[in-house]
C-alpha cells in the first residue's frame, strides 16, 4: 500500500498549477505530483475537467478522476472573470510550472499570457500542451490524441494487412504526450537553475508519438519506404506474433536478437531453419514470417500455456501470456514490484490503481491520495495567498470561483 511518507519526493516544494483538462496536461501534472511536486488543480467554477466523468462510475464518482487527479489539490476558479484573473496571477507568482491546454491565445484573451504571468514571475515555466501547438495552419483547430494517432502514421501501420487502420480504445497519443510533457518540465527547470529565468514549453500533441514509432521518417527519406500494416508481425524480425495454445490461451512470441531466434526454432523442433541463407538477418527472417510462423505456431498449438512459458523460460527464449487486466492483478512480478497498489480514499474506500512509473532509493514518489472533489481546496489555497473571508465571499459572489 503507499501513502504519505517520511522520505520527500524529489520535487517537494515544486508549485505546480495544472490549468489543463482532459488527459495530456493533466496526466503530465500527475506524474509531477507523484514525486514529490504540490501540484493544485484549477478548474472552472461550474464546468469541472471533463475527466471527471469520463468512463465508468461508481457511488455517481468517476474512477478515472481517482487516478488522473491523484496528489492534486483542487481549486475552483474562472480565469476569464477579473477577480479568477488576479487570483491566477497572485498564484503564477508563488508557483513554479504552469501546464495549460487552452486553445491558442486563449490566455492572451485573458491578459494571462507569458507576457504578464513571466512579470510576476520572471522564474515560471509556463507549459503549454496543444494539439497541434502554438503555431502553424493547424494550431487553432480543436486537437485530441486520436487526431494525432491517425496523423502520426500510428493507425495506417497497424492492424491487419487487409483491415482498416486501427486506433487504440485508450489515450495513447495524449500519455506519451504527458510523459513528454513531464520531461520538458523538468528540462525547462533544469535550465532555469542554470541562467535564473524561466521559458515557455510549446508540446503539440501531435509529435511525440511520431518519435515513438521509431525511423520511419528517415526510412521515407532516404529509401521511399512506406510501413504497411503487417498484423502482429514485424518487418524488421521473426518470428514476432501471437499465438494460440492447446488449452485456448494466447502468447506474444519476440525475436529481435539473431540469438533468441536460433534457440526458439530449436525449442520447435525446427533446427534446420538456422541453415536457411534468410535467417541469418531479421529483415530475411520477417521475409520468411509464414514459414517461421508456421513452426511456432503449430507448436505452441501442441502444448499448454504454462508448458510453453516453462519451456521458453528454460530455453531463455522471450515470450509472454497475453494479459487482459484480471492478468495484470494476478501476476506475481507485478506483484512483487507493487505494480498495481492500494490507495485509501475517504469516498470509495481502498482502491487499487497503477503506482509511480519508476522505484527511486532515496527519494521515492508515492501515491498520498486519490483525485480529490471539485474544489475541495479553494478556500485553503486562497487563504494560503492571504485572502481574508469577506474577500473569498467576494470572489465568490462575482462567479470567479
């Protein structure tokens, strides 16, 4: 189970403001928070992040929210108002990182943008996290993360050879963009310890997951090469597939190393393929997926699940179950990592939820609590910048919070 603890975070006393809805900022705000940061949550009086009630629900509480908002404090406050405005600029000054997602020129509407938030506050990151970014014939158009798995390339090079392209059924394109995002943060820091001053991060989300799909720019350039969609199979090794075993499980087979591919085709009884002049690169092997594909598969099709994992495991050869979430709560390397930990939460009771991203010796994150509701901290921050009761009933009557 985590929780609060004695050791900081790395990030303890990083004021983070996360401005942003919906997935990419706000996961990026997250990952911020778990180690360490105190990140506080700004949302509109009346129109809460739409994460919120985003997939199901339980007691009428979104469960996403329990995870996307997780060691956030939450305040209300409308940024278009002239008090939501000052509000905004007494926290810019006390706060270290700004994440936003607003369209372009948005918070120039609002007199909010980098020219006033960095006079208050010539140290702040202001983290700007668009669909299409700042600039460009495309920066105003509304942007979401499946515009940037179709755009990228991600959807026409998967699925299967004759399907359509495939999108993923989760944010994909919007996560890369948070962790991206989370480590453009700390770059902006990292150069602000260094001349005094802060900057402005510009993230499109539609450019990080086209670093993730690897060379196929450079592929395009220098050799017109187009990826097709090829399945579970790889143009550059194989055998790379899923396949089906006695007892009805399927299993995910890899053989990027020259190495593991010579000891799966002997584990198969096939040994005579190592001889074959294709063999001897990945590409030839990819060029050869049916007959490989073939071997292994009608294998594994001969022998349970778990005889397979032992028999691969024995061989060191890589394979692995192919898990749906009731998998992943059962495994025991997971387990043994705390992969998926328990959160207490005075609205639900103990939730399990996926746990930080990575294991630090000395100044490790953790989970201290579970999305919080809407605006559950207003009061408490306002009175932190100093705001006396009758001027919070003010702010209040005026709609700015």
């Amino acid at each position: 189970m985590t929780g609060p603890q004695a050791t900081p975070g790395p990030l303890a006393g990083l004021r983070v403001l996360d401005l942003a809805t919906l997935f990419a900022g706000p996961l990026a705000a997250t990952l911020l928070g778990d180690f360490g940061a105190d990140v506080l949550k700004v949302e509109h009086p009346v129109r809460p992040d739409p994460s919120r009630g985003h997939g199901p629900a339980k007691d009428g509480i979104g469960l996403w929210w329990k995870l996307l908002g997780r060691n956030k404090r939450t305040m209300t406050l409308d940024l278009s108002t002239p008090g939501g405005r000052e509000v905004l600029l007494r926290l810019a000054a006390a706060s270290d990182v700004i994440i936003e997602n607003f369209r372009p020129g948005t918070l120039e509407k609002w007199r909010l943008g980098w020219a006033e938030l960095s006079a208050v506050n010539p140290r702040l990151v202001l983290t700007r996290v668009t669909g299409f970014g700042q600039f460009g014939p495309y920066a105003h158009r509304p942007g979401f993360g499946t515009l940037a798995e179709a755009m990228s390339g991600f959807a026409a090079m998967t699925g299967e050879p004759d399907g359509p392209p495939t999108l993923p059924p989760f944010g994909l394109a919007d996560s890369i963009a948070a962790l991206t995002t989370a480590y453009a943060v700390m770059a902006a820091l990292a150069g602000r310890d260094r001349t005094g001053v802060g900057q402005v991060v510009d993230l499109a989300i539609i450019e990080p997951i086209l670093t993730v799909l690897g060379p196929h720019p450079l592929w395009y350039d220098q050799l017109g090469f187009v990826q097709p969609r090829t399945g579970n199979r790889s143009t550059n090794n194989a055998p790379r597939n899923t396949y089906r075993s006695a007892d009805g499980r399927w299993l995910a087979v890899s053989t990027s190393a020259q190495s593991v591919a010579e000891r799966v085709v002997r584990l198969v009884g096939r040994p005579e393929l190592i001889e074959e002049p294709w063999f001897t690169t990945g590409s030839g092997r990819a060029g050869h997926g049916a007959v490989l594909d073939e071997a292994v598969g009608s294998w594994i099709a001969r022998h349970k699940a778990d005889e397979v994992v032992a028999a691969f495991e024995e061989a060191q050869a890589a394979v692995a179950l192919v898990y749906d979430v009731r998998d992943v709560f059962a495994d025991p390397q997971y387990a043994a990592l705390d992969t998926v930990t328990e959160v207490d939460d005075p609205d639900l009771g103990p939730l399990r939820m996926q746990n930080v991203l990575f294991r630090l010796s000395e100044t490790p994150g953790s989970i201290r609590w579970a999305g919080r509701a809407h605006g559950a901290d207003t009061e408490a921050v306002l009175a932190e910048l100093g705001l006396s009761g009758a001027e919070i009933d003010l702010l209040r009557t005026e709609g700015a919070l």
